[in-house]
C-alpha cells in the first residue's frame, strides 16, 4: 500500500493579554491543534 504523508504548518499567536487569559494562550492553542494532527 502506498501510503502519502501529509505535512502542516500551525500558526499560533494572541493579540491581547485578554485572550492570553481567557484560554487563547500559545501554549493552549499549540495543545488543541496539536489533537487535530
């Protein structure tokens, strides 16, 4: 079987300190698109 490797690229970032506490921070966003892979 041949099987084809795909390859993504994830962005995270926050604009605010807002979104920095209200569970937009890089770490959390890296976490739940790193569950999608």
């Amino acid at each position: 079987m041949n099987e084809e490797r795909k390859v993504a690229g994830i962005y995270i970032r926050v604009s605010t300190e807002d979104q920095a506490r209200e569970g937009f921070s890089l770490g959390e966003q890296k976490e739940k698109l790193l569950q999608l892979c």
